[in-house]
C-alpha cells in the first residue's frame, strides 16, 4: 500500500529517509552530499512521485520504492 506522505509527521517521514539512506548507501555521485541534502533530494523525488513510501503488511515495514518497481508488483 502506498503511503501519502501528506499523511504522515515530519518526524517519521524524516526517521523513514533517514533509515533508507543509511541502509540503501545511496550512490550520489563523485562528490559526497551531507545528509540534509540526500534528506532533501529523497524529499523532492517523493514530492514529483518518481518514489514512493510502501507499506508491506505482511512484513509491519515501511519501504521507498521507485513507483515504476512498485506498480509491476501490483
């Protein structure tokens, strides 16, 4: 189910990036960014819809998915 991250605080949707890039080691290129800007930049690609927050019942998690990964689940 994909979540509305208008429905969720601040707070969680920080806590929720936050663990994804730790987890996920995402890649940024050459030159490292500092986490506010992977924070922001993760915000703006959730913004414009090209990822997603899934939640997985099965499994009780909260996951980004790119939408396209997460439509050819479906």
């Amino acid at each position: 189910m994909i979540i509305d991250i208008e429905q969720i605080s601040k707070e969680a949707l920080n806590a929720i990036i936050e663990d994804y890039i730790l987890r996920e080691g995402t890649d940024y290129g050459e030159s490292e960014c500092s986490m506010d800007d992977k924070k922001q930049q993760i915000k703006a690609q959730l913004s414009s819809k090209q990822i997603v927050l899934v939640y997985s019942e099965l499994h009780e998690t909260v996951n980004i998915l790119p939408f396209e990964q997460f439509t050819s689940h479906e």
